[in-house]
C-alpha cells in the first residue's frame, strides 16, 4: 500500500489514518530484512538474537476479550510487545462501562504475555515527541 501512497494513489479519506499507517510501517518490519526488526527493537531496548527477530510472530488488531484491540503485538525472543499508534486520535478515555485504553491494553497485553511466559513490553507511538 505504501507504493500507491506514494503515487497519490489512496483515496483522500484514507489518508493519514492510524492503522494504513501501522500497516505500512510494520509490515515492512514483519517482510524484510530481519535483522532491521532486531536493530529496532534493540533500539528500544530489548535485547533479541538474529534467530528471534527471524521467527518474530507479528499479530496485528489481536481483539482480547475485553474488546480491546491493540494494532500490533509482536511476540519475539522472551518478549510480548504491544504497539498502539495514534497518529491524529486520542487514546480512549474511561468510561462508565470500560476502563481508559491504555489501562485495558495493558491489563489484557499482560495476561496475554503470562500465558505465553513472555516478558510484557507496551509501547505507544504518538504524533507528539519527547526528548529524553
């Protein structure tokens, strides 16, 4: 998709929408060069092995029970990694029925990795940026 992105080639009202965009970055990851996939979550922090970047399982929209439903969990090495994007819409607030997103994101990502005996890591990437 990123291709016809490039050529003007998406309809304007799917432009600058979150998950074309997670899409589009993250299936790069998950189709080349594995090792980029491991330079990345280096970067990160995460310390994986060129063989655990290689069989990396990349899971996008996993709907947990609760309904939630985080853009991408990538499962590499002793790692269960949830991504949530946000490129122009807020993180979900609490309501009367549900807790806020992050709170459930990371409530059933955690569950998630203890089933899978995985170390939970959850990283949101935003439109907004931090200096460290």
């Amino acid at each position: 998709m990123i291709i016809a992105e490039l050529y003007g080639k998406i309809p304007s009202k799917l432009e600058d929408k979150e998950d074309i965009l997670t899409s589009n970055v993250f299936s790069f990851l998950k189709y080349s060069n594995r090792q980029l996939l491991k330079d990345y979550l280096s970067l990160l922090g995460l310390d994986v092995t060129l063989v655990e970047a290689k069989n990396a399982e990349f899971n996008f929209w996993t709907k947990y029970d609760d309904k939630t439903e985080p853009d991408l969990v990538i499962i590499c090495g002793k790692y269960y990694i949830l991504f949530e994007a946000k490129l122009y819409s807020d993180f979900a607030p609490e309501t009367s029925k549900y807790d806020a997103q992050i709170i459930r994101e990371i409530k059933m990502g955690k569950l998630a990795a203890e089933n899978e005996d995985k170390n939970f890591v959850y990283i949101a990437i935003t439109a907004e940026y931090y200096k460290v």
